[in-house]
C-alpha cells in the first residue's frame, strides 16, 4: 500500500554558481538554462544493497514532459516560468539525476539505465505527478514522484512508494525557484535511494 511522506524545510536562494545555471544571456524575452542536482558522495557508510538496479525514465503528464518549469497560479491552472528551462526534457533530466544519486551514494551493487548491458535484480520505475512552482498562495517548490520497485525477473510490484516535498522560494526568480527546486529534489532523493536500497 502506498503511503505519504511529506518533507518541509526552510530553503535559501543559493548563489548562481551552485543554482545549476548552465547559459545566462543579457538580451530582453532571453532564457537562462538551468539543471538539477543529484545526491553527492556520501561519508556516512551507510550499508548497500547487493542488487543491480535499472532505471526507467519516468512517466507523467503532457504538462510536465518538456524543459518547462511549470508554475500552478491557482486550482486547475498553470503556466510556465517565464524566462527559464531546464538543460533537457525533465523525465530524462529526473531520470539522470537518479541513476547518479544510487552511483555517488553506492547504496546498491551496480545502476543503469535499460539498454546499458545491466542485467537487473528490480527496475525502478517513477510517475512524476507534480513538479514546479505552486505560486497559488506565496512560492513554494513542490515535488511529488510515485515509486516503484518491480523484479526484474518476474514483473512482479516489490513495493511502491509516494514522496513528496516542499520548499519555500524567496521569490518567482528563476534562480531563486531553481534553488528549491534542487532543495526539494534532494530531499525526495534522499528518500528514494534509502527505500530503494532497503527493499
């Protein structure tokens, strides 16, 4: 059965050098790429688990399924952030970011995507449901991604997960949205990785 784990915290718009801004151009109407971050390196030593694990690139809606940083005005309503977008398609960015957050946290044997030579022991599959700016009452980040883990072997559901998290952003710039964005991110994949690696 799916349950909810729902993380606030407090975030601070980080400088431009650690915000993932790839191109800045000084032109009116201009757009200034940015990336996500993966989960770095971690001393913790936190015990690994022995199965190759692959990754599919997320599903989800038409509306989050482009470079986009998607903003919700109001129930029923979203637009895009003006100015702003990502350095790829955002499953196959989110998809990226998760093969590198299990890689740098070496919490399971050996990770891939599919068609990379790696014969899987669970396949991870992700729904992204919501993932942008809720600018409807103040600014705050939202991430919500539905997770599961299937054999690789049979097919057969292992276990199935919803994260979510949320982080205020000091304001609608884009570098200010993208730092909570990438704070909420890391709080999901965090989560992710751990449930993953334990399961």
């Amino acid at each position: 059965m799916t349950t909810r784990r729902t993380f606030l915290f407090a975030s601070l718009a980080l400088p431009v050098s650690l915000s993932g801004c790839v191109s800045s151009a000084l032109s009116p109407g201009s757009v200034d790429t940015f990336d996500l971050q993966p989960l770095q390196r971690s001393g913790q030593g936190r015990a690994g688990s022995a199965r190759q694990l692959v990754v599919q690139e997320p599903t989800t809606l038409r509306l989050y399924d482009g470079e986009r940083i998607v903003v919700r005005t109001r129930a029923g309503e979203a637009s895009y952030l003006p100015g702003a977008q990502l350095i790829d398609r955002l499953p196959r960015l989110l998809q990226a970011r998760i093969v590198q957050s299990f890689e740098n946290t070496r919490r399971v044997r050996a990770v891939a995507r599919p068609g990379e030579g790696l014969d899987p022991d669970v396949v991870l599959l992700t729904d992204i449901r919501t993932f942008g700016l809720d600018a409807s009452a103040g600014t705050v980040a939202e991430i919500d991604l539905s997770v599961r883990l299937v054999s690789g072997r049979n097919g057969r559901v292992i276990a199935s997960e919803l994260f979510s998290a949320r982080a205020p952003a000091p304001s609608t710039e884009p570098r200010a949205v993208i730092a909570a964005l990438d704070g909420a991110l890391s709080q999901v994949l965090t989560q992710v990785v751990d449930w993953a690696a334990r399961r």
